[in-house]
C-alpha cells in the first residue's frame, strides 16, 4: 500500500539570516568601536592626573576595629574625556585610610564647589561630623554615605548656620555643639543626628565659642624648633649645627638643661613636626624633621631620625610646607603637606598615603 510521505513547513528564505548578513552588523560596528577607544583611552592616557590639596582638617576614627584617617581633600579637574562627561570637574571628598596599611577603606563625594572647605570634627562608633562651609555634615563610618547635611539635620532644620566656625566639639561632654542662624546653641550627642537645645549656662559658656560669621579657620602650628618628648621633662630641639657647618642639628634637652647631640645630620631650613607641643613619632622612638632637600634646593622633604641612633630612618619628598601633623591611638602620626596625606610609622618608615586616586572611570580607591 502506498504511503503518503510526510509534510514538513516550507523552509522560508528569510527564516535564517545569511552569513553574509551575519558579518555586516559588526564590521559596521568596528569603526565606532575604534573611535571610542581612541577618542576616551586617548583622552585618559595623554589627561594628566587632577589637581589634588589636602585639606588640614583630618582626625582619626576607628572603623571596623581599624585606626583610620579621615582626611578631606579637593579634586579639580577630570582625567580623560569619559570622566569630564560623569564625573563633577570640582569635588571635595573624604577618605579614611588606614595609615598603617595604606588602604583606603572608602572615599566619597562632599560637594561640587570650587571653593570648599571641611573639618573633622569628632567621629564616634557609628558616625562623623565634619564642619564644613555649606554647615554640620554627618557621615556613616562604615561607608562614608552622608547621613545628614545642612538643612536635612534634625533640631537644625532650615535656620542652620552654613559655616564651618557654627559647630564644634566639646570632648568633656562628648558633644558636638552648633549655633542656629538665629544664635541659639545645640548640641548632639556623639553617634545621634538629632540637635537639642542645651540648657542656659551651656549655652553661654558657648556662645562665644561660635559664631554664624564667616571668618579665617583657627590658625594651626604644625612646626616648631623646640618641642616636649611625650609627658616626660625631656625636649627636642634644633641648634645651630657645630664648627661654622651650615644648617641644623638635633639636640636632646636634659631636665637639668644639658643638650645631647641626637646624630650629626645637618638640616637646612628645618623645623620639627610637631602635634601640639609635642614632637610627633616621639611614642615610637622618632622625630620628624621638615627641611630643604638639600643646601641648592629649596624644596620641601620630611626625615624621621631615630632618638636612639640618630640615624635618618627615612625620608619622604613632598611638595609643600606641614599644614598639620596628628599622632594616632597606636602611635602613627599622620600629616597633610600639600597634595600629600603621609604617615611617619613606629617601624621607621615615612609613607605617602594613597588618597585622591581613581581609575579610568572616576572610582576612587
């Protein structure tokens, strides 16, 4: 018996694209591949790196079991054309780095303005506060996400004061106090963002510690030719250096007024760093020294000598003068000196710390 084949569906010749037509899409493609790459790689790897300048109002905090430096700093200018079309062409940010490390635990945006400025006020287990010229800002330690700022601040509301000399921190209490548009004193309690007043004899002993006008930050010294070795009667200091040799020598000042020679390096120009009136890296068995580089050249480098030996341990060229040198819980003084953040270690070492640094899309690290 005959059987009827089975039918199958007609092939349709637009069912499959051609091969033909399989390679016309790409190859049209490839030219604006090669003209992206160009055009943002180029951009990136002819753009120098932005400007950066560390700001003096950093501080230590402990995150996650860590000792870290929250440290503002100004970002002007974009790497390559990707970044100048996403990313704000003038930033304040902060970073907290770990100084013993060098790792930047997080890094975020403050503001966009050309002209900004931030301090550290106090930090406590949860939160930071920072002074800054657009008022009180909070941020999140363990991601550095902005928790309130300005107006958004609970008890502040819209009379905040938007000035960086409005606020301030008051470590007996553990408070952080701020002054209203309106000349009223409040005060936040470390790790809250709610402002409440504070009761009258506060508030006078305060309010002429605040102020809602605008004026110079608090001078800072971050130098010195003399300065205390811890709590001990002991001093360091910078003496003329002996038999007509040009620069500075380190002297060790005895309780009874006798100076002992601390090595036989001369300094040109030099200051000690200090913290205070404390010489800094002094609890780890140093001192810093900020000097010329040499007698022919005027620019600026740091030298941690060991007390022991007197021996230069280290030595960290930087592009500009101390604005301010802070020792940590653990010993590390950290410093701002320009565009650098650096840490004098208690292991002899003097470290610049990475931050300011993104990638090719603009992620800081």
């Amino acid at each position: 018996m005959y059987e009827t084949p089975p039918q199958y569906p007609p092939v349709l010749p637009y069912a499959t694209p051609s091969p033909a037509r399989r390679r016309v899409l790409p190859l049209a493609l490839l030219p604006l591949v090669l003209f992206g790459l160009l055009f943002f790689g180029g951009s990136y790897a002819a753009s120098p790196e932005p400007d950066v300048e560390v700001q003096a109002g950093f501080a230590f905090a402990e995150v996650d079991g860590r000792d870290v430096v929250l440290a503002p700093y100004s970002r002007h200018g974009a790497r390559g054309m990707f970044q100048l079309l996403t990313q704000d062409l003038f930033q304040v940010r902060l970073a907290a780095t770990d100084p013993a490390t060098g790792d930047v635990l997080w890094d975020t945006q403050l503001s966009d303005q050309l002209i900004w400025e931030a301090s550290v006020l106090a930090a406590g287990q949860r939160h930071a506060y920072l002074a800054t010229d657009s008022g009180l800002v909070i941020v999140a330690l363990a991601d550095g996400a902005v928790v309130a700022e300005g107006s958004e601040v609970p008890g502040l509301g819209d009379a905040f004061a938007a000035v960086r000399t409005a606020y301030a921190y008051d470590p007996e209490s553990r408070h952080v106090m701020a002054m209203n548009a309106g000349g009223e004193v409040l005060a936040i309690a470390l790790d809250e963002v709610m402002a409440v007043p504070v009761d009258p004899a506060t508030a006078a002993a305060w309010s002429g510690r605040l102020s809602v006008q605008r004026g110079p930050g608090a001078p800072t010294s971050a130098t010195g030719v003399e300065a205390a070795l811890n709590a001990g009667t002991e001093r360091i200091a910078l003496r003329q250096a002996p038999n007509g040799t040009p620069g500075s020598v380190l002297v060790r000042v005895t309780a009874d007024g006798r100076e002992i020679p601390v090595g036989h390096t001369a300094f040109h120009g030099a200051r000690l760093v200090v913290d205070g009136v404390t010489a800094v890296a002094a609890a780890t068995g140093h001192v810093l020294v900020e000097h010329q580089r040499s007698v022919n050249d005027p620019g600026v480098a740091l030298s941690l000598v060991s007390l022991a030996t007197g021996q230069v341990t280290a030595t960290l060229a930087v592009d500009a003068r101390v604005d301010r040198a802070l020792v940590g819980p653990d010993g590390v003084t950290a410093l701002a000196a320009g565009e650098v953040l650096a840490a004098a270690r208690g292991d002899g070492r003097v470290v610049p710390l990475g931050v300011g640094l993104a990638d090719f899309f603009g992620s800081h690290r």
